[in-house]
C-alpha cells in the first residue's frame, strides 16, 4: 500500500488519456458486479430461507425454537414428530451447543498448545513440515473424518474410553450407562475438535505472530524464563486476537455437518448424559431434508436452516472484527 | 527457591506444548494410517471401471462417482472461477482501500464460514424448487457458490504482491486499463491465482453436505445433466452409514482415492507458493 497516492495520481493521468474508455468503464463495470454477486449471493440466500420458512413461522412462531409438547399416549416430552406433524427445534439447538461445546473445551488447550510451541519453542527445522501438517488436516473432507470416525474412533470410545468415563464420572449423571453404541455427543465432540483445531491454531499462531519482538525482548530483558515471557509478553498481547480464533472456531463446529451427521446418533431428543444419542441442526437437515414428509416438515428444517445461517454469520462476522483488530497492518490471509 | 519453582513452571509449560503438538498430529497420523491401510486394502481396477452393484454382489465399483464429481466440479468450476477471480481483480485494482472492497472483503470472509449445508439449501430452493427434480446442476451451483469466496480473497492477495511498477510501466506504453489488467498484471500473478483456485477445488471436491439434496446420487451413469449424479464424497457418505461390509470395504477404497487427489492439490499449491510465485516480478 505505500506510495499509494502517488500511484493513483499517474494512473488516473493515464487512464483519461487513454483513448477505449467504453472497454474501460464496461470492464470496470463487470469486475464491480462480480464483486457485487458475494453480496448477492448472502442477500440470495436469506431471502429464500426466510420465504421458504413461512409456513413453519406462521404455524409456530417463535415458539418454535423453545416449546415442547407432551405426547398424549406415553406422557413424554416430544419436540420433533414429522408424522403428527409438531415442530420444535430445541433439541437440535441444544445438541448444537454441546456438540460444539465439548469441541471448543478440548479443542483450545491444544489449539494454543501448538501454536505456542510452533512460534516461541518449535525448532526451525520442524516448523515447516508441522505447519504442513495441521494445514493437511484442514484439508481432510468432512465425509473421511467421519468415516474414519464411524469404523475407529467410536468403537475406540464404546469399548475402552466409555466404562471408564462411566465408572469415574457416572455420579454426575452426565455420563450414563444407557447407550452402547457409543454413538452421541461426546463422539460428535471428540470429531469436532479434531476438525476445528487446526483453524484455531493457524489464527491463533498469526495473532502472536502480529505481537511485535520488541515485546518479547522486553519482557525477556527483565530476566523472565521463556514461559514467563510467552504468558506475559506474546499471550496477553494476543488475547484478543485468539478470542476471534476461538469463535471462527466455534462458527465452523456450528455448522459441520457429514462427520456429525455420521456419529451422534440423530434422535431428537433431549438427555443429560453426553452419552447418549441426540442431534444437531446440521445433521438434522442432512439427514432429513431428501426425504422430508411434507410441506411443513420441509418448512420447519428450512427455518432451522435459516437459524443456521443467522447464528453462524453473527459469529464469523464478530470473530473477524476481533481477529482484524489485532492483526491490522499484517498482511491478510485467507482460511 | 523462587527461581525454581519458575524454572519448573517454565519446563511444565514446555512439557504441555510438546504434548499438545503430539496429541494434535496423532488423529493425522492414525487417520492416514487406516485410509491407506483399509483402502489400499480394497482397491482394485474395477474400483475404476465398474458402476456399483447391488447389495449382496461382491465386486463393483465407483466409476460413476469419480465422473459425477468430475462434472460437479466442472460445472462448480465454471461458476465459481470467472465470478470469483473478477471479484478479486475488483477487490485489488478498482476498490483498492474503499469502504465498497472493505464491505464486500468482509462478506466474502463471512460467507467463507457459513455452513455447507445451508449453501445446499440454497441451492435446493434456488434451482431444483423451479426445476421439479435434483439434478447435477444444481449440485454444480452449490459448488460453484462455494468457490466464489475463496478464490476471491485468493485472487486479490496475488495481484496485491503485484508492483504497482508493473502497471504503470504498461499504462505508460498506452495500453488500455482493462488490457493492462488482463494481460499483464493477472498475468503476472497468475500462478498464484492458478493454485487458490486449486485449493478451492480441492476444498468443494470434499464436500457432501451440499449434494445430499441437489445432486442426490445414482447407481448407474446420468445421461443429461438434468438429471440426478453420483459423486465420489456422496457415495462414500452412504455406503458407510450401511451396513454391508462390502460396502465400507468400497467406502474406505473412495476415500483413499479422494483423499491422494486433495493432498496432491494442496502439496502442489504449499510447493508453488513456497517458492516465492512472484519471484520474477518483484
């Protein structure tokens, strides 16, 4: 960007003696509406989601997202009954947040564990290929993580690392011993967090990357030990920015799909137990929109769609504004 | 005493970066390990060259699949490449610092983040609702929409480590802007260019989430492109919620297959843009 000004005074001296300003204004013109068509495209999208999910929003309002009702044969709660034709979308909001939750929590540690030691610890000789590394697992299809997903990672859980969460933690009942699938939230977790390190990770190496050295000398000229100096010189300066790395975060385990799809289980109900079987609203519209039962069936995952895309713009957008906040000046990259 | 126990913390603090990187690589590393190992296992020349069979016939492949993505990721390419490489043309040659580039930078990194899934949706009530029936148009549209972003932000990065020599140096021979533009500044950048729109690619080759209602799937060859299309990640995404073993033998065999050709892209694009793609111009 330096010289900026003085660019454009010779070039707009060039560009009016230039003797095609037809071609000119009707080339500017297209790359504008192209640039334009992204905003299209969101404007696009949402007015379809809000126009297809009409009937499902004048049916149930906002009752739709908390209400529940109760089944006149077994007395239960029930949400989600396509047959009868009653829509709620809570449980697939709280499988969400759980989901998304348990990702986050053990996520981040090691998110920030990495980028730690790939920018203050990481020998010079192993930062490329790590960085590699994780930049692979970015690239892995959500489809493969969940196939690897569904034949390792969950037999793993049902057979070793379930009893023993069972028997240790059973007594806050937030892991019971009713499901031995080992489908459910803490899979969809595990898989999550898997799939939202390595976002995490790059945006939070780029935040301690922006931390000018002066700052690490600083501290370190005061006679801190490299942790001393990583915590107090690098992390604190950086926190803002990794706050915005751990929403993007939280923005893309919002809204994965295939891998969860695949290991929760899909039953819309509420449980305690992070054991048990639940959904997403994702996974609920992949699962059943290609064969939705009818208008207000189709309706009601349309309005969970738009929720969808509402929640997971909010988020991204907030997370941006932070992550820009600290890396403002360093070049801009594209994740 | 004091100084012990900082050294201590310091040695701690290291321990759990290490052990964090170590945790972070082992899932890589043990999800490779079963890909190669399963796939590698089941794949044969007739993964290659035969349609599925059904349930119960050993054999069988995923050769319409491999196609069908081959189109959908045409079809993708068509939309989102030209869109998406104006757009950054616009974002680092007309709009350079304007609040109009700032606003739409911004969406294309949010719409970067919305769901893949929605992107489906989308394109379900955009073009099958009007069409009548799922078709691997509309499974190329959701693609398509879903490059637009990435190859943007791509584009414009590249063009920006243009130098503003090379631009003036063209203007001052009297070429016109838009060739200035065309023929030699994107052609400067045209490498990098060439490897963000291979990572987008790579990025929509994976992607099942928007064809489970738009493409929807075949078992056998799709002769027009109204019609449903298999594709590779849609394929491997229902043969492994079965419960065949010869179809998960298939489904660990396509994602081998899908997974060479993803790592292949993003190796090439970190080789490429490791090597300095400008080099000459700067």
């Amino acid at each position: 960007m330096a010289g900026k000004t003085e660019f454009s005074a010779i070039r707009a001296f060039l560009i009016a003696r230039g003797n095609s300003a037809i071609a000119d204004s009707g080339f500017h013109w297209l790359m504008v509406l192209s640039a334009l068509s992204i905003f299209g495209i969101v404007v696009l999208i949402a007015m379809e989601l809000v126009l297809r999910s009409q009937l499902a929003w004048s049916k149930f309002g906002f009752g739709f997202f908390f209400s529940a009702f109760v089944d006149p044969y077994t007395k239960l709660a029930m949400y989600w009954d396509p047959v009868n034709g009653h829509f709620s979308a809570l449980p697939f909001l709280y499988g969400t947040l759980v989901s998304s939750f348990l990702a986050l929590l053990i996520a981040v540690p090691l998110a920030i564990g990495l980028a730690v030691f790939l920018t203050e610890m990481c020998p010079r000789a192993l930062r490329g290929p790590l960085a590699f590394v994780t930049e692979l697992l970015a690239a892995i299809p959500s489809v493969i993580y969940g196939l690897w997903a569904v034949f390792i990672l969950v037999p793993l859980l049902r057979e070793h690392v379930n009893p023993w969460l069972i028997k240790l933690l059973g007594w806050t009942g937030f892991f019971s011993d009713d499901n031995p699938t080992g489908l459910g939230f803490v899979a969809a977790g595990m898989i999550l967090a898997i799939m939202i390190l390595p976002i995490v990770s790059s945006l939070t190496r780029e935040v301690m990357s922006a931390v000018p050295h002066s700052q690490r000398e600083a501290v370190l000229a005061l006679g801190a030990t490299r942790w001393e100096m990583i915590s107090m010189g690098v992390l604190r300066n950086a926190r803002i920015g990794i706050v915005g790395a751990v929403i993007l975060g939280l923005g893309r385990a919002l809204g994965e799909t295939m891998a969860v799809t695949m290991v929760i289980g899909n039953s819309p109900e509420i449980h305690r137990s992070l054991l048990a079987n639940g959904s997403t609203m994702a996974s609920v519209i992949a699962n059943e929109f290609a064969e939705a039962s009818g208008d207000l069936h189709l309706s009601a995952l349309m309005e969970i769609g738009l929720a969808l895309f509402a929640v997971t713009i909010v988020v991204n957008a907030f997370a941006r504004l932070l992550v820009w906040a600290v890396t403002r000046g360093a070049p801009a990259q594209v994740h | 005493m004091r100084s012990r126990i900082r050294t201590l913390t310091d040695g701690a603090a290291t321990g759990l970066a290490v052990l964090s990187t170590v945790l972070v690589v082992a899932p890589l590393v043990a999800i490779f390990v079963y890909l190669i190992y399963k796939g590698a296992s089941s794949l044969s020349w007739a993964f290659f060259t035969e349609n599925p069979k059904p349930v119960g016939e050993a054999g069988g492949g995923m050769a319409n699949a491999i196609a069908g993505s081959g189109i959908l990721l045409g079809i993708g390419s068509l939309i989102g490449i030209p869109v998406g490489i104006s757009g950054g043309i616009f974002l680092a040659e007309f709009g350079r610092g304007t609040k109009l580039a700032n606003a739409i930078r911004f969406t294309a990194d949010v719409l970067n983040g919305v769901p893949s899934i929605v992107m489906g949706i989308a394109a379900y009530s955009l073009v099958v609702v009007p069409q009548g029936h799922f078709s691997a148009f509309s499974g190329g549209v959701a693609l398509g929409i879903m490059m637009i972003p990435t190859v943007c932000r791509t584009t414009e990065e590249m063009l920006l480590m243009v130098p503003n020599a090379v631009r003036e140096a063209a203007l001052a021979l009297g070429v016109p802007n838009w060739r200035s533009v065309l023929s030699i500044t994107v052609r400067t950048a045209s490498p990098g260019i060439i490897t963000g729109c291979m990572l987008a690619f790579a990025r929509v080759a994976g992607e099942t989430a928007p064809l489970i209602f738009t493409a929807f799937g075949n078992v056998g060859w799709s002769e027009r492109l109204s019609e449903p299309i298999a594709a590779l990640p849609l394929q491997i995404y229902v043969y492994a919620i079965s419960p065949y073993d010869e179809w998960h033998r298939l489904a660990w065999a396509g994602a081998l297959v899908l997974i060479v050709l993803i790592v292949l892209a993003v190796s090439l694009v970190r080789f490429v843009t490791s090597r300095g793609v400008l080099k000459g111009a700067s």
